[in-house]
C-alpha cells in the first residue's frame, strides 16, 4: 500500500446544505448533483463550507482568547 495524499475533493455548507465537488479539469468547485437535481442551496448564503476529511481549521482557539 502507497500513503496518498488526499485533497478534499468535496464540501457542502452547514447553512444552506450547498454542495459542491472539485472539477478536476477546470480547476474550480462545482455545484453537486443531489437525488433531486444540484444541490444549489440558498444564493444569499455566505457559505460555511465543511470541508470532508481532516482539513481543521482553528478550532476552539476563540474561546481561550475570550477567557
Ligand atoms: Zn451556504
């Protein structure tokens, strides 16, 4: 077995349930297709992508700052 290197190659957002997938070959994020078509989400969203893997981003830093 060969360790690989994993990008997030998916990401849907925990507001509006957008989902998204990487287009390889244009280089850009692509809306998913759903059961019942893309899954768009709302267009006003501000989008809080939660990246599938172990991609972290700061955390709880923010509570230690407040202390
Ligand atoms: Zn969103």
């Amino acid at each position: 077995m060969v360790p690989k290197l994993r990008t997030p190659n998916e990401r849907s957002c925990e507001l509006c349930d957008r989902s998204e997938v990487w287009n390889e070959a244009e280089g850009t994020w692509r809306v998913a297709d759903g059961d019942d078509g893309p899954v768009v989400g709302s267009l006003h969203c501000i989008h809080e992508w939660d990246i599938n893997g172990s991609f972290m981003p700061f955390g709880d830093r923010r509570d230690a700052a407040e202390g």
